[in-house]
C-alpha cells in the first residue's frame, strides 16, 4: 500500500471527524483506529469501512507500519504515554493540530473542485465556439441592457463587421431597428425580421429569441442570414414544391398494383407453368417481356410479378406506348424542364423517374417509334437519361416489364423494332396462352366473373345453364379473358333469371365463331347442332384415338357405332 500511513487513536466527535476529512485524501491510507469504548462513533465508521480496529493503542506502538498517529483522546496519559513508547520513524500529531491540517485539505480540495469546474467550463466553452465559428448564419449576444457580447465569425463573414469593432456596442445605437433590439424591447421572439445591419447596406432576415437564465431574461441572441441566401432558399423551396405539386398532379396516374397472382384465376397445365415461370422471374431484376393476345392478362400478370417481387412497396407505373401521341411519348417516358416547348409552364417528373424504385410496366411496346426506341434502349442499359429540355442526367433503379399483342421478331424483321432492344427486353419471355388454348378454365373463369358483377349489379344469378356451358366452351374466344367479361356482363345485364342461359350469350359472341353460326331461336337450339356441340366436345376431352372414341360414346350414352355414324353424319 503506498501513501502515508496513518492510525487514530480516540474515536469520539474529534476522531470521527479527521477519520472522515482523512477518507477522502488520496494519498492517506487509514491502517487502524483505537478506542477504549466500543461504541465510539468512529468504530463504527470504521467497521463499515472494514479498516482495522484495536481497543488498545499499544498495539500500534511496536509497529513500524505506522507513519502518522493521530491522538484525538486529549487525555495527558495517553499523550504522554504515545511520545514515549513510539518508534522514532513514528510522527505523533495531536487532535488539534489534525484539525488545522484538516482545514487545510478541505480548503485545498475546495480549491481543486473549483479549478475542475473552471476547466469544464472553459471545455465546454472551446465547445461552444467551434461551434458557433462553424455556423454559416451569423450569431450575435447582447446583455439585458442592450451591450454586444459576442459575434461569431460568420457575423464579420456577412456584415463585414470585426468582432472586435462590435462587440462592447449598444444594440440600441448600433441596430436600434434590428430584431435584436426589438427582442430586449419586448422580451418575446422574433422571428423573419427583415432590416439592414446597423451601418450598412447588408440586408438580413433574422430571428431572435430571449436568453432566459433561472426565470430572468438576462439578455438576447439573434440569428440571421443574407437576404440573398435566404432567397436561394426560397427558390429552391419554391422549387421543391413544384415538385411536391407535380407529384400530387402525376398521383392520379399512379397505378399502384392491384393484382396478385391469387387473382388469375385458371387451372389450366400450361398456365399454371406461365405462373411458375412468371414467379420465379418476379424475384429476379430481369426485364420481362409478356407476350400474348390481347385480353389474356398480360397486365395482369405484370401487376402480379410487382406485387410478387421485392418492389412490391415501391410504385407501380403503367404506360400505354399506344395511347400516347408520339410528341408527348419522350416527355411522358423522361419527363421535361419548365420552357422545354410550348405549353412546359412547369417540370414534370417522367414515368421513369416515378417508378424510382419500383416497377414500369411498357404496354403495347411494339407500337413504340424508333426514335424512342433507341432512348428506352439508353435507360435499359444504363437506368439514366436527362429530362426533356434539360441537362442534368438523372439515374434510376427501375425494373422493365414490357407487353406487347404484336409478333415483334416480325416487327424487327420489317425493321419497325429495333432487334437490340428486342433483346434487352426479352431476357425473360413469357406467353400467355389464349383462352381456347386453356378451354378447361372458361368456365372457372365465367363463375367468378358471375360472382363479380352479381356484387357490382346487384344481381342473384346463381350460375350458368348446362346449354350456356357448352356455348361458352366451343366458343373461340378471339378476344379472350376480356371478352368473356364483356359477354358475361351483358349476358347478366339482361338476365331476368337464375340462370345464364343461350338466349343471354348467343348475341354477344362473335359471328365467326363456331357457335355463332347455330342457327339458335331464343334458347332453343336444334338437335342436330346441339349433338354436333357434344360430339366435338367429347373428343375435345377424350381425343380421336379408339379408346378415346370409346370413352367419349360412354360419355354420351351411345354405342360406338352410333358415335361412329354421327362423327360420319356431321364429318367431324
Ligand atoms: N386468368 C385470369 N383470371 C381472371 N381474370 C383475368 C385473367 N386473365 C385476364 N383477366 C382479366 O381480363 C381482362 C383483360 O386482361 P389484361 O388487360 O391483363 O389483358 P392484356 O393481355 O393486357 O390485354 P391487352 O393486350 O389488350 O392490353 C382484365 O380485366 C383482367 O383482369
């Protein structure tokens, strides 16, 4: 143990109090206390500090461990005693002379908590400055009677006034109109105070506020910049709330997805698969082409792909490359600055930078022009470009998913698309098949259609006839899902009964199909076409072969022979 060693004998008033005072000096190190009574105040101090106790103060006598004894009894024997029996390296101080080195120990750690504190301040204040010296805005303190206190540098950076010419000024003759003085005036905040610095032509817009200390004002601060920064900010809040208003504006055309995969309804094998594959690009970033007739779902499907894929939070843009006058494709791809051409009377943001993030789905892409072409080529390959009339190149993240009716390698070839892009944009192809390729879910598909439009008709059909089930499954369907929605709306529309039956269908579906050459009176449809419906359908199930022959006439509850003279009746 290093530090002086030091051991109290008497552990009243007076020995408690120098064992407290001598606890908190660092270098002392308390090695034992004596006192005759057990239940001096001092032991106990001492137990609960766990330093050594003795009832006898001889045992600290033939010790060398001992450098200071302190005999705090004030008992003539004990002293006496102590001074003759101590070994020589032993110091012996008597309880009054302990309270005098004690006085001076509190006074010196009076003395260094002040200086701790000083030097915390003087931190704290380092702090302060580097601080306020980083401040672009210009900062200035007066007291409660209106004396400059501080500047800091950015004041002399804007007012071209030293710290040194200002500071020790009154605010009342130096800035008599600035917001400054009129805070010490009416002890409130002042904020947007626009006036010109005291002495010169700097004009400001400022904010001041009180300094409040315990409830008192003791003085002010104020907090200001160049009008002409102040204007800059304004631009550019100006700025950004054509922005704000553009996108409020673009809102509306917002699409955001709607559509699962949960919604396509179909059972059919190979849709199912354009599913899967569909799923599996939807994870990836890959651009997607879908490609199918028109009303198949390809929408829908890239609906269902953003939903499906991480972007699902981020927008969904849709652009209809057909509906767009080429003029205004370009600046509804990429956008435009405000003057660009006339009738630019603001920026717009294009749908490439509204779908930052998310997903943009390019519908009807093969009747894009080549010009454009080549730009969505550009963005494809770097995800950038510059908006119409400007200059600055704007970056995006954005996944491609395109749709097109048209047989684009039949475009590339007649040279009407470009074959480059065509590649960029085929990385993942899907085809959607038409509905007479998937007849197994026409009517899956008409069910929950009825379902649908009986909530948006307010109707109670229940389903379809036997007879309308045969007409929607031998139809072509050469508008696909869409036209089975229109022929079942209509067909519901005029619907007075439970059921969907011939009557209701046969006037919507197209003259070309083959049903709708069945000579059909109201609901009623002659025999002979009506075996025709059948027989086709039952090969339709259970194919051409024999066997196939031999299931389809158990189907219909005829021989084989039958089935065989009525294929030949009908030259099916
Ligand atoms: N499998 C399906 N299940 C349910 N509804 C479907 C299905 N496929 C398509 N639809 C519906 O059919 C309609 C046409 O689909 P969509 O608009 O997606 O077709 P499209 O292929 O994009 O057509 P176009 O090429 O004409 O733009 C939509 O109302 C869609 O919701």
């Amino acid at each position: 143990m290093s530090g002086v060693r030091v051991a109290i004998v008497g552990m009243g008033q007076g020995g408690s109090a120098i064992y407290q005072v001598l606890k908190t000096i660092e270098d002392c190190v308390i090695v034992g206390v004596c006192d005759i009574n057990e239940d001096a105040p001092g032991l106990k101090l001492a137990r609960a500090d766990g330093v050594p106790i003795t009832n006898n103060f001889y045992d600290f006598l033939d010790t060398i461990n001992i450098d200071v004894l302190i005999e705090a009894t004030g008992k003539p024997l004990v002293q006496e005693t102590i001074r003759k029996l101590k070994p020589p390296s032993m110091a012996v101080m008597d309880a009054q002379a302990a309270d005098l080195m004690m006085l001076v120990v509190k006074a010196k750690q009076k003395l260094l908590e002040e200086k701790k504190q000083l030097l915390e301040i003087k931190r704290i204040k380092g702090e302060m400055d580097a601080i306020l010296a980083s401040v672009q805005e210009a900062i200035e303190v007066a007291d409660i009677n209106g004396y400059i206190k501080y500047v800091n540098p950015a004041f002399t950076k804007i007012t071209g006034i030293t710290a040194e010419e200002r500071i020790g000024q009154n605010i009342f003759s130096a800035s008599p109109d600035g917001a400054l003085a009129e805070c010490l005036r009416t002890r409130k905040n002042i904020y947007g105070w626009r006036t010109k610095v005291g002495g010169t032509n700097v004009e400001v817009v400022s904010n001041a506020s009180p300094i409040i200390i315990d409830g008192q004002m003791v003085g002010a601060v104020v907090v200001f910049n160049h009008l002409t920064d102040f204007m800059k900010v304004m631009e550019e809040l100006k700025r950004s709330t054509s922005i704000i208003e553009n996108l409020y504006d673009r809102l509306g055309q917002i699409t955001g997805s709607k559509y699962t995969f949960d919604t396509i309804i179909g059972n059919n094998e190979e849709l199912r698969k354009v599913i899967n594959i569909a799923k599996k690009a939807a994870l990836s970033n890959s651009t997607i082409l879908l490609l199918g007739e028109s009303g198949t779902g390809k929408e829908l499907f890239a609906h269902a792909i953003h939903q499906y894929s991480l972007r699902r939070d981020k927008p969904f843009i849709k652009v209809n490359c057909a509906a767009i006058p080429d003029s205004l494709l370009e600046s509804e791809f990429f956008g435009h600055e405000k003057g660009a051409f006339t009738g630019a009377v603001k920026t717009k943001l294009g749908k490439f930078e509204l779908a930052n993030g998310g997903t943009i789905f390019l519908d009807e892409i093969g009747d894009m022009n080549l010009y454009l072409q080549a730009k969505l080529l550009r963005v494809i390959q770097e995800m950038e470009f510059e908006r119409v009339g400007g200059t600055q190149t704007i970056q995006v993240d954005v996944r491609i998913i395109a749709a097109t009716n048209r047989d684009l390698k039949e475009l590339v070839r007649k040279g009407t698309f470009r074959e480059d892009l065509y590649y960029r944009l085929n990385v993942v192809e899907i085809t959607i098949p038409p509905l007479r390729q998937r007849k197994d879910d026409i009517i899956l598909i008409a069910n929950s259609l009825i379902v649908k439009f009986n909530r948006k008709l307010g109707k109670k059909i229940k389903g379809l006839s036997k007879q309308a089930e045969i007409i929607l499954e031998s139809y072509d369907w050469p508008g696909n899902v869409r036209e089975l929605e229109n022929v079942i709306e209509r067909a519901m529309v005029i619907a007075d009964e439970d059921l969907i039956t011939p009557k209701h269908l046969v006037q919507y579906l197209e003259p070309v199909s083959t049903t709708a050459t069945l000579p059909i009176v109201e609901d009623l449809i002659p025999f002979d076409e009506m075996e025709k419906i059948l027989l086709k359908k039952a090969l339709e199930r259970f194919g051409n072969s024999v066997e196939g022959k031999k299931m389809a006439a158990k189907a219909l509850n005829i021989s084989l022979a039958t089935l065989y003279n009525k294929l030949k009746k009908y030259q099916l």
